[in-house]
C-alpha cells in the first residue's frame, strides 16, 4: 500500500518496457523511476519535508506523472490544482493546504507568478517545461531538478495522505479531500480487475489529472506496469491520432467528449483497431449517445464507474455486457452499476437504516477506498464519515441484480460537462453584486453539458442589472464553468418554505417535469 512501491515494482519487472510517452518523449520503465528518484531528490533540496504539501497547476503532461510519484517519493503530499479555476479559488487551496512549493507548466506560470506577487506564501516556484525553456527570475526548473541526485524513497504508505484533491463545498467553501497511499491503491487494484489493466496496457490519458478520476488511473497503471500515454487536453485529432500512433488499449472520458467524437465525419476512416475499452464517468450516458457509439465504434466496449473524489473515486461500475440494448443484459444503461469488489454500497434512511431493493434513499459507501476525511474540516468529515459509512449526498436505490440508480441529489449540487458546482458557490459570487436581492441556483436539463448552471435571481429596488452583467461578474470570481449558463429574474420573491427557505424543489419542476429523474 505505498504508491512508490508500485514504481520500483514495475521498473524492476519491466525495466525496458516504455512507461511513459508523450509526443517525442519517451521513458523507459528504468529511465522513468530514476526520473523520478533524481526529481524526489531535487524537492528535498528545495527544502521539502515529510508531509509537507507540493502544488500543481498545469495541464496534463508527462511531467505531470512525475509530480505525483516523485512527491510520493520525497514523502510529500501532492496537490493538483483545477486550471479552470478562478485567480482566488486557486489561492484559497494553496492557502488552505499550505502549500510552500507550486509547479507550474508554461501556459500557467504568469498566473503561479501572480500568485506569489499576490502574497500567496509559496517558498519555491518551479517550471515544468522543456530544458530550453529558462525559468523566470527566482524559480526553479524541472529538468534541472531531475539532473541531480536520486533520494532513497521516504517510505510513506498505508493512511499516510498521498494527495489533497479539493472539490467544491456546500457552503462555499472547498473542501480539500485527504486520499491516503492505501485508499489510491485500492482503488488501482479495483481498476486492474474491472478494466482488465496488465502489463502490455497502453493507455491514453486524456482526462485531467487534476481530478481524481483522470488521476487515479496514473496510479493503476503504474502498478499494472502498463504504458502511460499522454496528451495535454481533449481535442479530437491528437485523441485519434494519438490512438493511432501508439495503438492505444484503454482511455477514460466524459460523456461529453464521447459527443464530439460522434460527430467526427470521417472516424470510421481512422484506425483505432487497437482501442478495446472506452471507460466513463462524471454523468450517465444518454443512450442516444450510446447507441450511436456502440454502431460507430463496434469494436470498443464501454465501461461506466460511478462515484466521487471522497471514494477515491469509484463505488460501483457498469459492466461492458450491460451496455448493450439487445438481449437479456438490455435495458440497465441507465444504472451506475454495481458495487466494486471492496466496496459495500448501501441505500440507507436519515435514520441510518438500510431500505429495500427499490426504495429511494441516500447512496451511502463503505470499504477501504473511503477518505480519510477532509484536510482541516473535523466537523465536516464527521457529519459525511458516520459509523463507518461515507454519506454520498445523492439519492438512489438498487434492484435485484444489485445494480445502483442515481435518481436525485440530497446535496445540493449540479454536474455540468463532468464538473462538479455546488449552487452556494454560485449563489456566494451572484450575491456579491450590489443589484442581486436574492438568488437561488440549480441544475437545468442540457444536451450539451448533462446539466446547465441557471439561476433564478430577484433585483434589488430601484436598480437594474442584466444576465450578462450578472455572468460577467461571475466570471472574475469563480471559474468559468461555474457560472450561469442562464438567468430568469423574478418580479417578487422567490418561492419558499415555511421555514423561509428557498424552494428550489419548486424552481426545479418545470425544468425537469418530463424526466424520468432529476439528474442528467
């Protein structure tokens, strides 16, 4: 159960096998744990102690593996930072965790320097870019830091933290979720099983490794003693040529991507032979999507995991032989699957009893891929992590094959093209506007996204504001997938209980009147 481990376990099987490729870069099972032994060395020369916290904001690269494994390997705590973020989302994590190191790619480095210039307590900035590209004044660079001595591995593992994912909060705040050596590695091992993941795996790593669903499987691979294929972002031809070229066996995607794919005019014309599984996840696919993959793509099977960062991240999964519409498997696509071989998913009452199959509950998780909890919110973690079962927020039930459906969430969150916004994050930044009164924000059906940031908002008297006024706004607070999609505005008061709270159940209804659920 130490993610090192796995490192040295591969390079000492495989050590000639390729391990990690992108575009002309090309490691070595060997030449990548050295690496990464050189690069451990150099942060402990910047003065990085056990535990302490190491911060990354860059888009996917191959460096961006060697940042998990050689923090893991100085026995540090790695903390990926969403690049979709606002100016001060990202400083309240660095602050939060406190983080004193922070890497940065050069598409983020003017916003790393900000941050400093800011009076963010970062010790050391270091640049994650080729070695002819010079560092700015004051920083450390990568590719020197990986030329120096190797450090003996630190020896963290089991409940050691290995990583602080943060993801959004309730009440506005992030909360940054404590992943331990022992809840990552099995999570991996899950992966292996279901995923079919061994040696001679080559897989594409698309989705960001900031979340901990395109993360995580940096982790399962590495143990597999697979090959990490890597591309900085979703865009469609280097996806297809990149399947292509290195004959690609596994990627994971949202549904949104699969989406863009499909209308690709040509994609039966690429050679993408070599490309067994498609995984999934962040939202259910809507089978329209997935009829017109399973006839455009007839040699890829389709796997979909369900669960979140607290999970690290997944619970359940839907099977290949479940995604079909034919035969006795028909009909369960739109199920989340069924429990993972560790994990005991119950659907259980406010009460904390467990309901009958076919009863709409909370969705609650047990097993040793559960958080430790979140970094600093003692409070908060005892209210999730209640006698031993994590409490998912989202309403469900299972049937008779064991097989999970999310029908609703009991947490007030919306999931928008794989992101996760929580609406008091949202409704925080609209209330910062001096014309906003009040405000409600919920999740709206898109074909597009799965669910839509929209807002309900009422103006302040005498004054006068617009939807793109209010957006604009919006956009210099909080990331920009965050933000409202669309606003109404209301003439009174919205809508309320007797309690005087906001009825969002009521603002919800005729949004999502025809569906069959309340989630997309």
């Amino acid at each position: 159960m130490q993610l090192a481990q796995t490192l040295r376990r591969s390079a000492l099987l495989y050590p000639n096998q390729p391990a990690l490729i992108e575009g002309d870069v090309r490691y070595t099972w060997r030449e990548f744990a050295d690496r990464v032994a050189r690069l451990a060395g150099g942060l402990i020369g910047l003065g990085l102690a056990p535990g302490d916290r190491v911060a990354m904001l860059a888009d996917n690269s191959h460096r961006y593996v060697e940042f998990f494994f050689a923090v893991f390997w100085a026995g540090g705590i790695a903390v990926p930072i969403n690049t979709r973020w606002a100016a001060p989302e990202v400083r309240f994590a660095i602050d939060d965790c406190g983080a004193r190191i922070l890497i940065a790619d050069p598409v983020h480095a003017a916003a790393a320097e900000a941050q400093r210039q800011d009076g963010a307590e970062l010790a050391q900035l270091i640049l994650a870019a080729d070695r002819d590209m010079p560092a700015l004044a004051g920083w450390a660079h990568w590719e020197d830091l990986a030329l120096g001595t190797p450090a003996e591995d630190a020896g963290r593992g089991f409940e050691d933290t290995a990583c602080l994912f943060y993801t959004g909060g309730t009440t506005g705040r992030s909360k940054g979720v404590m992943l331990s050596h022992a809840n990552l590695v099995t999570n991996s091992l899950t992966a292996m099983l279901n995923m079919d993941i061994r040696g001679g795996t080559v897989h594409l790593h698309v989705s960001p490794m900031f979340h901990v669903a395109g993360g995580a499987r940096l982790f399962s691979v590495t143990l597999a003693g697979g090959t990490h294929v890597v591309i900085p972002k979703f865009e469609i031809e280097p996806f297809l040529a990149t399947i292509e070229r290195e004959r690609v066996n596994i990627t994971i995607i949202v549904p949104t991507m699969l989406n863009r794919l499909m209308q690709h005019p040509d994609l039966e014309s690429r050679d993408l032979s070599s490309l067994k599984l498609l995984s999934y996840g962040a939202s259910p696919m809507p089978a329209a999507l997935l009829k017109r993959a399973l006839e455009r793509l007839p040699g890829v099977r389709f796997l979909q995991s369900y669960g979140m960062t607290e999970l690290s991240p997944v619970a359940t999964v839907l099977m290949p032989e479940f995604h079909t519409f034919e035969g006795p498997n028909a009909g369960f696509t739109a199920s989340a699957g069924q429990p993972v071989y560790n994990a005991d998913v119950a659907i259980r009452d406010p009460d904390g009893n467990t309901l009958p199959l076919g009863e709409i509950g909370e969705v609650c998780v047990r097993g040793p891929m559960v958080m430790k909890g979140y970094w600093n919110q003692p409070e908060l973690t005892a209210e999730v992590l209640r006698n031993g079962w994590m409490h998912t927020g989202d309403g469900g039930y299972m049937d008779e094959h064991g097989l999970l459906y999310v029908v609703d969430r009991i947490k007030d969150m919306i999931v928008t093209g794989g992101e996760n916004v929580y609406s008091a994050e949202v409704e925080d930044a609209l209330y910062a506007h001096s014309a906003v009164a009040e405000c409600a924000v919920i999740g709206i059906p898109s074909d597009q996204w799965g669910e839509a940031v929209h807002a309900e908002v009422v103006v302040k008297a005498g004054m006068f504001v617009t939807d793109a006024d209010l957006i604009e706004h919006c956009k210099a607070r909080i990331a920009g997938f965050k933000c409202p999609r669309s606003i109404r505005f209301h003439d009174g008061e919205l809508p309320k209980s007797g309690a005087g709270k906001i009825l969002k159940t009521e603002l919800r209804a005729p949004f999502w009147q025809d569906r069959q659920r309340a989630v997309n």
